[in-house]
C-alpha cells in the first residue's frame, strides 16, 4: 500500500486545502465497497479518490476500489488503466488520495501514516478518507477525512522515531493527523428526489433511530480500548527496561573511566605512556533505542476509542431520557 502514492500525479497545488467536498456518487460507491468487503470478506476496503481542486476545496467526484492483494494484477497498471478509461468518458480522472475501510475506529496504524506519507509527498493534495462501516451500520454516518500533519512528515523525512527526535519535532499522538472538513454535495435532481422519497417512507419506518441495544457497542469499544491500554502498558515496560539498562551501562562506564584514571595516574608516575580513554569507551556499545512510533499510534487509537464512546454514550443516554419521558407520559395516562 505504501508505494500506490506514486502513481498518477495531478498538477502541483497549494498544500492548503480547508474542506473536503464529495459528491454523493462517490460516497455512495465507497460505502457500497465498504460494507461489501466487511461483510463478504471481512477485510479492509481500500480504493482510490479521483478529482480536483479549486481554490483551497478539494472535490471528490468519482473513485473506484484497489485490486485484491491476492489476484495477480499490476496495481500500477490497474490505476493507470481506470483513469485512461475514466478520462474516456469525460469523469475527473486526476488522482487527489485513497479512501479505506474501518471498523469501530480502529483505522489508526503504521501502514496507514506510512501510506499516506507517500500519498502527500507525492501528490500534495491528497487525503485519506475513512469510512467506519460498524458506526454508520448503527445510525452514525462516519466519513471522515485526514491528512498529515507538517511534524509527522518531517518525522517520516528523517525515519528517526526516537525520543529526542520526537521531542525535537513536537509531535505526538494528537498532532500525527489533522481533519479536514467533508461535505456531501448533490446535484438539484439528486435532492429533489430524496425529497420526494422522503414524503414516500411510512413515518413508522423511522422509529428504528430509537433503537436502544447500545450495548454491544459499547462493548466492542471497550474490548478494543482495554486491548489498547494492555499493548501500551506493553511498550511502557520495554521503554523503561531500556532506562534501566541504559542507567546501568552509564555507572558502569563511569566506574571504569575512574578506575581508567587512577592506573593511568599510577603509570604516569613510573613514567610509563598513558592508555587513551577511548580504549574504555569501546567497552560499551550504545543500546538501541526503542521506537516510539507503535507507542505513539497505540496512545492516538485509545484517544479515538475513547471520543467514540463520548459521542455514543451521550447520544444513548439522550435516547434514553427521552425514552423514559414517553414512558412516565404513558403511565400518567394509564
């Protein structure tokens, strides 16, 4: 997935982009790609985003979904065959970023900032749509668009994921992605007939929005954010064995260096030649430095977890006060 962001470049642009606008064609097609895939296959959907820019708006107006992994096609050549066709038949064929797949917000990884690091430098416009099939198959349209932050490509520029490094650039979990505002955009036929469609659905057909079986939701979140917490606990210990062993090696090499003084000193006064420091110093090899990077995008999936369960659980405790006036005006009736 990481090298799919060289493959067709539109013309260079302004980096700024304030909104997203996608027309209703394209979402739908990644909503139909989405859900087809978690259903049929429980993978991950993945397709590319096809437009162009005016001023500082991005439009989306067409996509179409990457070849499996395990069919012998060229991706390359796949893309480049759909856009030459695209064109064809007068559509927006320029390529401006990739949409995926995800399931109870748990989109963040490696893969994924890598992919879009790419993306980005490559084609500077590009973003990353995320369409959470799980949330909106209960009632919540999740489509969500990202894009690297100015630290976290610095951060893949230098492929330095240490402490200072990331200390040095001032990134972290909360600056790794920004949004970008989306809006869905009709045309005037479009909305006429779901305005049409609307007057047609029975009232009755809408009462499946009060629907109050949050219960296995907010389970599956909190599985997810408990599997989280353990794996970063997880990386906290290996960081601070790290510590300890890397405080360890310094007083032992400190104990040496004074040792190193003291028969230095006594040679010097049978005037024999002194042995050089550095002769010590290759005693001790620097330890490796765990990388921070896992730990960073583990604390940004426990973030989003944690966001999810405050917008669900306030709209389920809003269904529920409602529920439980409808319930007290029923009795009162009785």
């Amino acid at each position: 997935m990481a090298s799919r962001g060289n493959r067709a470049r539109s013309q260079p642009i302004d980096n700024t982009i304030s909104h997203v606008q996608c027309d209703g064609l394209a979402a739908m097609k990644m909503v139909k790609h989405c859900h087809e895939e978690s259903l049929n296959n429980m993978e991950v959907a993945q397709g590319a985003l096809l437009g162009l820019v005016v001023d500082d708006r991005l439009e989306i107006t067409n996509c179409f979904p990457f070849p499996k992994s395990d069919e012998t096609i060229d991706e390359e050549e796949y893309q480049l065959t759909m856009m030459r066709r695209l064109r064809r038949v007068n559509v927006d064929h320029f390529h401006v970023g990739w949409y995926q797949s995800a399931d109870v917000g748990n989109f963040l990884s490696s893969t994924l900032l890598e992919s879009q690091y790419h993306y980005q430098t490559s084609i500077e416009e590009s973003v990353v749509v995320i369409y959470d099939t799980q949330k909106s198959a209960r009632g919540f349209l999740t489509l969500k668009a990202y894009r690297l932050t100015p630290q976290a490509i610095a951060m893949y520029k230098e492929r330095d994921f240490t402490p200072e490094a990331l200390r040095n650039l001032k990134v972290g979990y909360e600056s790794m992605l920004i949004e970008i505002p989306i809006v869905i955009k009709n045309s005037a036929l479009c909305n006429i007939m779901m305005s049409e469609l609307t007057e047609m659905v029975p009232e009755e057909e809408g009462t499946h929005f009060l629907d109050l079986g949050t219960a296995s939701v907010l389970e599956n979140h909190l599985r997810c954010m408990m599997d989280r917490v353990d794996e970063l606990n997880h990386e906290a210990t290996k960081f601070n064995k790290y510590q300890q062993a890397a405080i360890r090696q310094e007083q032992e090499k400190h104990r040496m260096l004074a040792k190193h003084a003291q028969e230095n000193a006594a040679r010097v006064a049978k005037g024999e030649q002194a042995i050089p420091e550095d002769e010590v110093n290759k005693l001790f090899r620097p330890i490796p430095v765990p990388t921070r990077l896992n730990p960073m995008i583990v604390s940004g999936q426990i973030n989003t977890y944690a966001q999810h369960i405050s917008q669900f659980c306030s709209q389920s405790l809003a269904k529920l006060y409602m529920t439980q006036a409808l319930q007290n005006a029923k009795d009162n009736k009785q």
